[in-house]
C-alpha cells in the first residue's frame, strides 16, 4: 500500500494497539459464552473509524475493532459501525473485508442519536436479543442517554471510553471560573447532569471565611462516574478500569466496562489486570 493510501489512516500509539487487543480479547470470551445459548448477539461501534489504523510502533497498518470484530469465531450475529466522518464511513464501506456482507451494517451519523434511533431498539431483552457496545470516541462528544438507555435495557455490555485528558484540558481546572460555557455544557452531556461538579470539585471556606474551591483527583472523579454507571447508569457490575497512556506515560484516558452480569465484569476485570502494568 502507498503512503498516500497510508495517509487515510489515523496513526495510533502503543496504548491504542492494548485497548484493541482488550476489546478483541473481551469479544472473543463474549462470543463462545453467547453462542451456547439461543440469543442472537451483536457487536456495536459507535465510533468506529476507517476499520484500520496505523501503528506508530511498527509504522504498519493494522486492523481496528471493527476488522477485529468480524473476525471473532465463533460470530456474532450482526454487526453495526456507526461514524459521523464520511469519509470514514466510505473506507469502512469499500472495505474488502466488509463490503456486501449481510451481517454488517455500516451508518452514517452522530451515535449517540444513530444508537438510540436505529440500533439499540433491535437488542430488546426480551427478543432474546444482546449487544457488546464499545463507545471509543476521541473526547467529551458522548451523551449520557445512550450509556442510561443500555443500562435500562438489560441487553447490553459496554465498553466507554472516559476522556480524562480532555476533561481536564477544558473543564476540569483549576480556575473552573475559565471553564467556557460549551465545555462545561459537554461535560454534562457525557455525565448526564451537573454532578460531575461534585465529583471534581470541594469546597470549604479559609480562616477568613472566604470560599476555596478545590480540584479533586482524577482517581476520584474516575471512581464518581464508575459508581454513576451503577446507580444511575443501571450497570450493577462495573470492574475498575485500566488507565490509557500516551508515549510520554500520561493518562489520555480511562477504558471503562459496564455490565448486568458479574461474570462478565470478572471477565472485563481479568482482562484489565493482564494489561494494567504494562509500561511503554
């Protein structure tokens, strides 16, 4: 393939290439446990990309969730890519490996609206239906209504990216008084409501009884949206998640897992630990 083509591809560092190692790990037990009963399961990208993307480590190009998705024996039942990029959603569509196929379906939109519309409504509990959702996006650009909705329905595992580098760029500062209205606007989008100040934030008052906010750890605003998933979110079991890194060893972001079922939570958990000491 050309550098031209290469070009196309977004280029991924070490920790990408873990994350999809986990998710591929994660499908493969989901798809042998699922097929021994009568359920006709799905896998779900909400923000899929191309299909592939290029290794910073190897410098070659290697497949994304999706390729890795339709790989899976045994398979799942079908499969939905969702992209807002169209550009990505016509190299998902010429794909060799996905172009024509019946079992995949390939949609073009904003997911948290795609999802709730189009996709979720096919994976009813009660239709014998189920779903392992990954929601991977690139920053603060996830509505709580499609994680709170997946929780209602019983039918679903997922896996969510939690920015906290974005968080922490653009609303969770230390002057929270810089925050712009948007950026605060989309962190309570993703949270669901305006908690999440709570949850980064305390205040007190000094010796001259003036007020003092103060920020919070990233430990403990992870922990406040995990505790969120069960209790608001309708996620009873939620594993500790496994913190994201880029080259320069810094968290970019939490990769989180959501369950009905403790096994699956075991399971996701298992998984996390074999990676959670790996260094760059």
């Amino acid at each position: 393939m050309s550098d031209r083509s290469f070009s196309r591809f977004d280029e991924i560092g070490y920790w990408s290439e873990i994350k999809l190692e986990i998710l591929k790990e994660y499908a493969k037990a989901y798809c042998v446990i699922l097929s021994k009963h009568r359920f006709q399961f799905s896998y779900i990208d909400g923000f899929s990309g191309p299909g592939s993307s290029l290794s910073e480590t190897s410098g070659e190009l290697i497949p994304g969730s999706p390729l890795n998705a339709i790989r899976i024996r045994p398979a799942f039942s079908s499969v939905f890519l969702v992209d807002l990029d169209g550009d990505k959603v016509d190299q998902l569509r010429s794909n060799p490996e996905l172009y024509g196929r019946t079992d995949v379906t390939i949609l073009e939109g904003n997911c948290n609206e795609v999802l709730l519309k189009d996709v979720f409504p096919l994976l009813r509990y009660e239709d014998f239906r189920r779903g392992l959702c990954v929601l991977d996006p690139y920053g603060l650009h996830l509505d709580w209504r499609v994680i709170e909705t997946a929780g209602r329905m019983r039918s679903i595992d997922l896996f969510i990216n939690f920015p906290i580098m974005d968080m922490n760029r653009n609303v969770l500062r230390r002057k929270h008084e810089t925050v712009s209205p948007k950026d605060a606007a989309r962190m309570t989008t993703f949270w669901g409501d305006e908690s999440w100040r709570d949850a980064a934030y305390e205040w007190s008052t000094d010796l001259f009884g003036e007020e003092v906010i103060s920020k919070k750890s990233n430990d403990d605003v992870v922990h406040a949206f995990r505790d969120r998933l069960r209790t608001d979110g309708g996620f009873p079991h939620v594993p500790d998640p496994i913190p994201m890194r880029n080259n320069r060893n810094a968290v970019v972001y939490y990769l989180m897992f959501a369950s009905q079922k403790e096994n699956a939570s075991k399971i996701a958990g298992d998984i996390f630990s074999k990676y959670r000491n790996r260094m760059y």
